[in-house]
C-alpha cells in the first residue's frame, strides 16, 4: 500500500457566527412574512450603495453596487435579508447560480485589514466588500470565496462603532 500524501491547509479560525443572510426577491414581502409567520422584529431598513456605503469592491477592482437591507435579531443571531438592484454584485451571482436563498454566514472582526490578510493566507480571497457606511466613516463588511470549501459565502463584518 502507498502511503498517502495529506496536504497540509492552513485553518480559518470561526468565532461565533453572528448572522446569517438570505437574498430575497422583495424585501418587503419577506419582512412581511418572517413577522407574521414567525413574529421576528422589529426590523431596521438601509439602502446599501452610494452615497452611504462610501468605499465599494467587487474583485479587488472598485465597484458600484446597491441593495435593500432588512436587519432584525433572533436571540443573538442577527438575521440579514437583502433585496438586489442594481450592480454586478455577488448576490447577483447567487441568484443565477441557486436562485433567491440562504447566501452568507456573517462573522465579526475588530479588525478587518488582520482578518482579510489571514483568510488569504488559508486560500480564501475577498470577492465583494463595502467600507464607510458608519457615522464616523467607519464600518466595513467583505465576502470570502468560501462556497466551494464548506457550501456557504462567509461575510467578515466589522460594525461601524455608531449607526
């Protein structure tokens, strides 16, 4: 018997998950639903895009893009629904792809720039990212190619210190 090369990957530490997002066709509706069928709320809306998400990347290249957010807890679970319309985005992608879903699990970093350097270095690239939408031009979200490796996007999120 050949002895058995095992390759040696680097690992992505996961803390607590914090969030999960699913891409929907109407935000509304969606919001509608999840408070009349399963009482989640209050919601908190956004309109992610210019001018209040600032600094926008899709591949590395800038990029303009915008969505509708709904925002709601579920214990300390925060739920994401997001509604696409407009841009090249990776939500597009996703709906092309599997159609309107569960698209992300959210992860919170303190440091962004730190957490970006260390999942490159376990072969996960940033794919989409938005920087500035916080009172104080803070607040910065990015997506990491991680569907091949475990079957779900993972959004590093770091929380603007005000809102």
């Amino acid at each position: 018997m050949k002895p058995v090369m095992i390759k040696k990957i680097k690992k992505f530490p996961l803390p607590d998950v914090a969030q999960i997002c699913i891409i929907v066709p109407n935000l509304e509706k969606a919001v509608e639903a999840f408070w009349e069928r399963f009482g989640i709320g209050p919601w908190h809306f956004y309109t992610y895009g210019k001018p209040l998400v600032k600094r926008m990347t899709r591949h590395g290249k800038p990029s303009e893009y915008k969505m509708k957010v709904a925002l709601s807890n579920i214990g300390q679970m925060r739920v994401e629904l997001i509604q696409p319309l407009e841009g090249d985005t990776v939500y597009k992608e996703f709906v092309e792809k599997h159609g309107f879903g569960v698209h992300h699990l959210g992860i919170l970093t303190d440091n962004m720039e730190e957490s970006l350097k260390e999942a490159e270095q376990c072969g996960f690239k940033m794919t989409q990212d938005g920087a500035g939408f916080g009172p104080d031009d803070d607040g910065h979200y990015a997506y990491l190619d991680t569907e091949q490796a475990i079957g779900v996007t993972l959004e590093l999120i770091e929380r603007p210190k005000r809102r």
